[in-house]
C-alpha cells in the first residue's frame, strides 16, 4: 500500500544539502572557460591626474632657466615626453602660447623647431608662430628663408595674414623693395589685401613722392563699406568706421554694441589660420634648421 508521508518545509531544506542558493554578484569577470578572472589595474594608466594647462606650465617652467645651446634644451623636452606613449601635441601647442604671452621668442623657435624635428605640429599656425619669433628675434635671414619654403609649397593656398605679417615686417625695417615684391605677388594670386597692408604701401607710395601709384592704390582698393567682427564667437557684418555715414537702413544701435570689440581683418585671418591649424600638411615638410 503506498503511503505519502508529509514534511515540512525547513525539514524539506534540510535534507538536500545539494541544493545552493545564489550569493551576492562579485567583481571578478568569467571568462571562456567559465571560471572566475580577478581583474587586475591596467599597469601603464596612472592614478594621478595631469591636466594639459599644468603640464604645459612644468614644460615652461623646465625650459626657462636652460641656457641657449640647442643640445642643452633639446635634451631638456626629450627627457620631459620621455614617458608619454604619444607626443603631447595639446601640451605643447599650449607651452607656445605661454611662451608667446611672455615674450620669449627664443624659447618659442626652439621649441618649434624641436617639435617639427619630431615631425609632429606641421600647421599653419606652426609655421606662422615661427615665423612671427623670427621677426621679433631679429632673425630675418631666417624669417625670409621659411617664407620662401612656404610660398613656394603652398603657392595658391597661403593664408592672407602671412603676406600681412612680411609685408609689415619689411615695413619696420624699410626694405621697400622686398615689401612691393610681397605685394606684388598678392595681386597676381588674386588676394584682395587688408586695410593696414593697403595703408602701409601707400606710406610708402607718399614716402617716395610716387603720388600717382599712391592714387591708384586707393583707387582700386578703396576703404570697404563692411567690416567683419567676431563678437561671442560669431562672426558679426558690421558697417565700416572708416566711412564717415553709414547707410539709410543701419541701426545705430547695433553700431554701440559692436564697436566694443577690438577685432579687425587681421583677427578674421586669425581665426582662419586657427581653423586650419589642427589640419596636418602633408606636402610642406619642411626640415627646420639649428636654432
């Protein structure tokens, strides 16, 4: 005769010690082959966070006490990314522009130099800071030198504000000669020059008495009726302060707010140059010499 005999329920759980109730998840990770991988800390990941500005600010401040031998500073920015797995482009790009606030043209051609030898920054804006330290080093062989390369390598795509920074470099110095060639060539490729570079040959023009070319200079490049400006970051059309009334359809308030700005052309081709910077160029490598 089949009987059933009835258990309770902790007796039940009891009698099979079998059965296992899950625990609390762990950290360990299962792999493959079903068992349980510990996970371990990544060994090259430091745990103490460097930001950009920082180590921008140790990279100036590890250069600026060296002497002006080129092994001695060269030596100094390798032992410095020695431990980087990738050039600190943003690191130094941000050095340079310290350096630039300061006015140490010096340290800013060394340390371009060293980071295009490593094949790494070959930018318009590089090339443009570079050759602004030149200038203001007084290094105009080598100032010319850079330009000749990038004029010849970049023939119909040169920036506006690299005739404009030759152009007033010839001007400071008066080599007139070199700086009607400048302009010369910014004709025959078609640029449409700034107000300051038109205002400066026309100096020039009424320096040597060739009041007739003065007259056609201003006749063919007259002051523009518009000008633009960025305000906030966006690039405003605004009337031109160089003409005397402005239009019948302009508001006069919108003049007041404007005209708190400071920026001009130049700053526009700034700008461009800026946008263009972060674009490597592949065709002018140009090999920088012993600083």
């Amino acid at each position: 005769m089949l009987m059933l005999r009835y258990y309770s329920p902790p007796d039940f759980i009891g009698r099979l010690p079998f059965l296992k109730f899950p625990k609390k998840a762990s950290n360990c990770v299962v792999c493959a082959a079903k068992g349980p991988r510990p996970r371990y800390p990544r060994v090259w990941k430091v745990k103490p966070k460097i930001g950009t500005v920082s180590k921008s600010l140790k990279l100036v401040e590890c250069i600026k006490e060296l002497s002006n031998v080129k092994e001695e500073v060269y030596g100094a920015l390798d032992s410095f990314i020695a431990w980087d797995l990738e050039f600190p482009l943003i690191t130094v790009k941000k050095a340079l522009k310290t350096l630039e606030r300061e006015k140490e043209w010096k340290r800013i051609i060394q340390v371009t130099k060293w980071m295009l030898s490593k094949g790494q920054g070959r930018t318009m804006g590089s090339y443009y800071l570079l050759l602004y330290a030149l200038a203001e080093d007084g290094r105009i062989d080598e100032a010319e030198e850079l330009w000749t390369r990038l004029f010849s390598d970049n023939l119909e795509s040169m920036p506006r504000i690299f005739f404009d920074r030759m152009i007033s470099i010839y001007f400071r110095r008066e080599l007139h000669d070199k700086m009607f060639e400048v302009f010369a060539d910014m004709e025959e490729l078609g640029i449409r020059p700034t107000v300051s570079i038109v205002n400066m040959v026309g100096e020039v023009f009424q320096k040597l008495g060739m009041m007739d070319k003065y007259q056609k200079l201003k006749k063919k490049y007259p002051p523009p009726k518009w000008e633009y400006r960025y305000i906030k970051g966006k690039r405003v059309k605004i009337w031109s302060q160089n003409l005397r009334e402005p239009p019948e359809n302009y508001n006069k308030k919108e003049v007041n707010e404007t005209t708190e700005s400071n920026s001009d052309e130049s700053q526009v081709d700034a700008n461009e140059v800026s946008e263009v910077d972060d674009n490597e160029l592949d065709e002018s490598e140009i090999s920088p010499s012993e600083s």
